[in-house]
C-alpha cells in the first residue's frame, strides 16, 4: 500500500509539474506571414510548441510591417518566426532597446540571399563566369527574348525593391554598352516561367532572384559575385534609389532574417526559449521543402508535417530527445 501511495504520489507530481510546464506556456500567438517560407516555419513552431512543450499556440495573420510594429507597441503577436529586420531596422532596435522585443536567432541560418543568377549547367559548361563583369562578356550566352542579337537580364515586376536594385546594377555594370538588355517579367510568375522555361530547353538565362523560395529548390542556380567589396554608403546613396543616375557596381548584402519575440513571452516561455535559441535552418534546407510544397500544392501545416517526418536530422537539434519523440508521435 505504501508502494502504490508512493506511486500514486508520484504520478500526481509529474502531472502537476506537465500542468505547471504548460502553464508556463500558456496561450502564444505566432504570425503567419503571408509567403511560403514564413507560413510553413510558423507551422512548425505551432506544432512543436503544442506537442513537444504543452503550450496553447495558436496563428495569426500577419506581415512583417505591421507585425513587428504591433509586437513593439502592443505586445502583440508573441512570436514573428521570420521576421526581416533590415525592412525595419529602426523598429525592431527601439523594440529591443525599450526591451519590447528579443531576438532569440537567426531564422535562415546563411541569410535571406538576393541577386543575379545564372542555371547550374550553365555555370558548368562555362567555368570562366564567376561574376557579374565576367557574365556581361559573353551576350551570346543570354539571348534575349525578343532580339537573340542582344543578351538578357531577366528582372522582378515593378514594384520590388530587388527590381530597382537590379535596375540599378544593371547601370551600374554597363549592361545597355555590353550588348544586354533588361527584360521586364511583369510578375513573379513570369519571372519564374522564364526560369522554367530556360531549364526545360537547357538555354542560358541570366537574372534577378532569391532564396529561400521553391525555384532554387527545383532549378538548381548558381549566384553570380559582384567583383567588387559591399559598400554600405554607396548602397543606400544609389544602389536603391531609382532616380539615381550614377550608380556603381555594389555587393548585395544578405537580408539578416531573425526570429523574434515579445519580452513578455521571453519571461514566461520557460524551456521553449530554449528551443526558439537553436531553431535555425540554411536556405538549402528550405529551397527543397518549399519546391516540396509547390509541386504538391501543400499548405503551410501539410509542409510541416512533412518536413518533422522527413527532416529529422534538422530538427530534432533543436530540442531535447524527450520533446523531439514527443512531436514524431503528434504527426506520425
């Protein structure tokens, strides 16, 4: 009898300490930004916070503006999984330094990565190219669309910043002098089906993109160096400003992709801040999970379960081995 008291006792104990762990937890909001990358990494914090930690997640429609503002100023949402600091440079140090915000770590461990692009096979057959000047020398490589007598740049739709920029560089290289001519794609999806499109037909294409996104994990790319240091004043004196009519060559620096959190969740999250301080992953890693997702026309929850599946050897260093066989159980 004293055995079973004991036993019982025990039981109860754990019991109240899982309780108390939850509660520690509590209720947390996690934006759910609206592209691909940041809906499925929101899904799995959601998932790996309920299963693996006891806590009552739960996600909220957001964007990076107007959620790392309401973080700052309201407290609300508790958790930005990819928030892109560099949009809000000014916002997000205010945060941390009033002690609103935290930054608990780097989302994309390599940095969100933009620029000028070249296909594998490509960079391959013609081991010379390595850099934008390099590239420029050979129009005969990147036939123009509409005038195979010219090279081509494939640029973003009006509107982006990553257009402007390439914009810009493309001055600022001598593209229009070295026979090269800048092709408006008019969308995302035009920009994608020309990439598409070049692949297919193994042609040469050149042009502005970015990772993490399902193209470069579909269509393997090689980025092109700048030739020349990144110089931070000259970037924001002409590299981004459209009106700018002397720009010089530039390197694109990476966008710092962090994951942050409110101060009141930080105090009150317990073991799960551990988490949210290991939780990073490299462009590579999601290139294939977002191609992944687009050939399936998967959700952001159906990637992350796939992903928690398939990618154990990812995440299971983000969490204790209890936790870890916690989560495996909840999407199996």
């Amino acid at each position: 009898m004293k055995y079973l008291l004991a036993t019982t006792a025990l039981a109860a104990a754990l019991v109240g300490f899982a309780s108390a762990a939850s509660a520690e937890c509590g209720d947390v909001t996690i934006s759910n930004m609206n592209w691909q990358s940041a809906e499925v990494l929101a899904n799995i914090d959601k998932i790996i916070l309920n299963a693996g930690y006891g806590c009552n997640a739960d996600l909220v429609v957001g964007d990076t503006v107007p959620t790392l503002t309401s973080m700052t100023e309201k407290g609300q949402p508790d958790v930005a999984p990819e928030g892109w600091v560099d949009l809000l440079p000014d916002v997000v140090q205010k945060g941390i330094a009033d002690k609103k915000l935290v930054s608990t770590v780097e989302a994309l461990s390599d940095g969100a990565v933009q620029g000028w692009w070249i296909p594998k096979y490509l960079a391959d057959a013609h081991p010379d190219i390595k850099t934008i000047p390099d590239a420029l020398k050979h129009p005969e490589l990147f036939p123009a669309p509409e005038d195979s007598s010219k090279g081509a740049v494939f640029n973003g739709p009006q509107g982006w910043g990553g257009t402007l920029v390439t914009t810009q560089l493309f001055k600022a290289y001598g593209g229009e002098k070295a026979g090269f001519t800048l092709v408006d794609t008019g969308s995302a999806a035009g920009l994608d089906g020309s990439i598409a499109k070049a692949y297919e037909r193994k042609e040469g294409w050149m042009g502005y993109y970015w990772a993490p996104t399902a193209i470069l994990g579909k269509y393997e790319m090689v980025k092109l160096d700048y030739g020349v240091p990144y110089d931070a004043a000259e970037w924001k004196r002409c590299n981004t400003v459209a009106d700018c009519p002397d720009p010089k060559p530039n390197e694109w620096p990476k966008d710092h992709v962090q994951t942050l959190v409110t101060t009141a969740f930080a105090e009150r999250a317990g073991p799960a801040m551990d988490y949210f301080s290991k939780r990073s992953w490299s462009n590579a890693t999601v290139n294939k999970l977002l191609a992944w997702m687009t050939d399936n026309q998967a959700t952001g929850e159906e990637g992350a379960k796939h992903f928690l599946k398939e990618s154990p050897d990812v995440w299971t260093a983000w969490v204790p081995a209890d936790v870890a066989e916690k989560v495996k159980k909840a999407v199996e």
